[in-house]
C-alpha cells in the first residue's frame, strides 16, 4: 500500500455473528451465582468511532469514459494530485479516484483527513482494497479507513497499552472451565514417566531391561490447547473479551477463535493463554479434527474412535487372521466414517451393524492417518527417525523414550493406549498372524508422517518407521 503519509488503513482484526453473541457473557451466567463477575466494557474506543468524519463523495461532473465499471461517479480520470487535493479541500472525510499520471492505468484512492490529503494505491480484484481488507464499495473502504485513521491519531498511547490490565484473567469463568477440564482428564490420565535403561547382566538377550523409575514432574497431564484464532467480521458492536475494549472497524475488526468462540483484537491474542476449551457445538466432525481439539471437547482423555474401535476390536477380532492388515470394504470403512462425525461416541461400530471387524479396523487407522497432526507430531518425526537409527539398544530405546516425553499429553496418551492394545493383539499372534514387526509395516505411516509430505523421504524411512513401532509394542510396557 503506497500513502502519502504514515497512517494505516489496515486496522485491527475479529469476529463474530449476532448468533454467537453468548462468548463472555453466557458463559459466565453459566457459572456459579458467587462466582459470577459482571465484566465492565470500556467504552473510549466505542465513542471515538462515533466520532470519526464521515466519508463524502466528490462527484465529478462529466461522465468520464475511461472509468473502469466497478467505479462510480468519484472517478474523475487522470488528474494530478494537486487537483485532486483542491476537490478535497471542502471537507474532511471527502474522497474520489484518479488514475495515476506516473503509471498510466493504476488507480489512487485519495482522501482527506485532517489537514492533509492522503493517497493510497487502490486495487481490484472482485473486491476493493489498498490492503489485507476488502471490501464491497468504495464508500464502505473509505468509512473503514475514516474511522481507523480517527482512532489510530486520537488514541494511540491508549491502544499500545490496552492489554496491560486485561480482564481475562479476572472474570472467573476460564479459571472455572481449566479447573474442571483438568480434574477430569487427570482422573483418566497416564502421566509420562521418564525411565532409565540399564542393561541386565544376567539376561543375555540385550533387549530385555531392567527399568528404574524417576518422577517425571515436568511433564504434567495438563492438555493445553493454543486457540485457533481466525480474522473475523462482527455484526453489531463487539467488545474484546481479553482486554475489554471496543473492537473498532467496519469488518475484520479483530479475530475469533473457531473452536471455543473466543473474541479478541488480533494484538491481544497474541497474549492469551493457551486455554482453549473448545464448543462441541463448534466441532463440525470427528474424523480430520485435530487430535487435542477433540479430546478437550468431549472431556476425554483419548479420543473417543480409538476408545470405541479398539474396544469393539478386542471383543470379537483379536484372532481375526490377517487383523489391521487384511482391509475392509472401503465404502462400509466409510460409513463408520460418517457415523462418528454423524452420532459421535453413540456411532453404532456393533457386529449387528459391521459384521467384518477389518472394517472396524480400518475406521481407526483411517481415523489415525487423516488427523491433521499425526499421533507422531511433524516437530518430532525427525526426532523418532533418527532414534532408529541408532545402533545400540539401549540407546536406540533411551532415545525413543525422550521422544515420547515431548509428545503432547493427547498425543501421548493416545500412542500409550493404542500400543498397548497392539501388545494384546501380538498374544493372539497364533490366530491373527500379527506379529509386533507385522504391526509395525502397517502402523509405522499411519503414525508418523513427515512435515514435507514427501513421497521419497516416505519411502526411505519406512525401515525406521515400522522400527518405531515395533520398539514401541514390544517395550509398550517400559516406554510408556
């Protein structure tokens, strides 16, 4: 964007629909009666939108017929700057549009704001803009801009410390909400353990260890989720429920977070905990949702398709031949699909309804290799592959414990249970042919994935995938 002067059009960024009015406040009425605080919106920011010039259109008095069709009468063709801040004069607020005399077929937004004229590059691309927002009209750019540049001159010293005292933190309703999620989740937790390897003497076999074990206090079961913060545009006025303030502008006026609802300007979130409590009302489905999201929203401590699938699994399939490895019919694998983003936990995975427990298995390793982060995050793909990699036993296995303790509690717990449920399944090795090297081949790009979806790096670590699991089923009972 090419102005005359230092002023931004850009303005902050946030939103929410007159439907989803309910974010503080309801929330808090929710809540305890003795727990309840009433917040106190400020209104400064609120006033000085009120006050802000309002845009007037200069006309221009013949019909000019270069004027691009998305322009109206404001075109007044190729005219210096000059000229254009002799029309402008008139009023504050006042605007039109010229093409550029030093590059011929661009176009310049000029408005008048205080004592001067300002000139902003303008663009078309099915909506109007000089910046990140865009618009329907020029009249609506131009009142957005009128009101960014009010409050930007009047309040600046107000806006660059509006989140020192915010009211987050003090309204009682996120503290309520952390509280209870955690007591919940730690109830059915495994906490990580860190472990120590030493090799045993008198075993011969060196992948037999004798294990000490360490508390591992750093590593608590805390599930925090950052939120999912998008730009958004509010109907009506909106308050920022981080620092109280008005959230000013006509569109994109600050951000949402689209898994709890959370309403803040775009500067504030970047100061906002890592709470997130997602609205199942917000989750649209099971399947792709990010791992953490669904676990927080549903108050688990592991997804419910893994519970519900490894469940059904070990009722009726643990000697299935060929279980995890031999596919179900793809189309049913995709009714159990719909069904869980469909009905959620009260999805019906019985034999009555699949008779073929492979299409049971496949549903969860369809659930475990379309999650946006694997269980196996992209961070730490490199960490495992090179884990396996190493020589040594000890080492190899001391490395994909350290690996395990940086994972995401939701990640860890979910990797715990499944590998453990994967032990099981190699006692009916006999019936089911699975081996845990057999389990490895198939689970190993379910679970690990590398951030570069590349299809030769894949291919490569295959052999240090499959080794991964392998590792992880045979000492699931050390390791985790």
């Amino acid at each position: 964007m090419a102005a005359s002067s230092n002023s931004s059009l850009s303005g902050s960024s946030l939103s929410s629909d007159t439907e989803d009015w309910l974010p503080l406040l309801q929330k808090q009425r929710m809540m305890d009666p003795e727990d309840y605080q009433a917040p106190i919106w400020k209104s400064y920011l609120y006033q000085l939108q009120q006050e802000a010039p309002r845009p007037k259109r200069i006309v221009c008095p013949q019909e000019m017929e270069t004027r691009p069709k998305y322009y109206g009468r404001e075109f007044h063709g190729m005219i210096s700057r000059e000229y254009a801040d002799e029309l402008l004069r008139s009023a504050e607020g006042s605007y039109l549009i010229r093409e550029s005399q030093r590059q011929p077929g661009t176009h310049t937004l000029a408005l008048r704001f205080g004592p001067q004229t300002l000139n902003y590059r303008l663009f078309y691309d099915g909506k109007h803009f000089v910046a990140e927002k865009r618009f329907e009209s020029v009249h609506d750019l131009v009142t957005d801009a009128l009101i960014t540049l009010y409050i930007e001159t009047k309040a600046a010293e107000y806006i660059a410390r509006m989140t020192a005292n915010p009211i987050y933190e003090h309204l009682g309703y996120t503290s309520l909400l952390k509280d209870k999620t955690v007591h919940r989740l730690s109830r059915g937790c495994t906490e990580p353990r860190r472990v120590t390897f030493v090799r045993d003497e008198q075993i011969s076999s060196s992948l037999v260890r004798h294990t000490a074990l360490k508390d591992a206090s750093e590593k608590q079961c805390s599930y925090e989720k950052i939120h999912n913060f998008k730009v958004h545009t509010f109907r009506g006025p909106h308050w920022c429920e981080y620092c109280a303030n008005f959230m000013w502008g006509l569109i994109a006026q600050g951000v949402r977070c689209s898994d709890c609802g959370l309403n803040v300007h775009k500067q504030c979130s970047k100061l906002v905990p890592s709470d997130c409590q997602p609205d199942l009302r917000r989750i649209k489905k099971v399947f792709s949702c990010d791992l953490t999201t669904l676990v927080k929203a549903h108050n688990t401590t592991r997804p419910m398709v893994v519970d519900l699938c490894i469940r059904e699994i070990e009722l009726r399939g643990m000697k299935s031949e060929g279980l995890y490895r031999v596919s179900g019919f793809s189309e049913h694998v995709e009714d159990v699909r719909l069904a869980f983003d469909r009905d959620g936990e009260k999805a019906d995975i019985s034999a009555s309804a699949y008779a073929d427990i492979n299409i049971i298995a496949g549903a969860l390793k369809l659930y475990l290799r379309d999650l946006p982060i694997p269980v196996i995050t992209f961070d730490l793909y490199s960490t495992f592959i090179q884990a396996a990699k190493i020589p040594n036993a000890e080492s190899r296995l001391e490395a994909v414990h350290e690996g395990l303790l940086q994972l995401p509690p939701a990640h860890y717990e979910t990797l715990r249970y499944l590998m453990a449920h994967l032990k099981r399944v190699t006692m009916f090795e006999k019936d089911n042919l699975m081996t845990s090297e057999n389990l490895g081949i198939v689970f190993g790009p379910t679970l690990m994935q590398p951030p570069e979806q590349n299809a030769l790096t894949t291919l490569n670590d295959m052999r240090q995938q499959k080794l991964v699991v392998q590792l992880m089923i045979e000492h699931e009972d050390v390791l985790f």
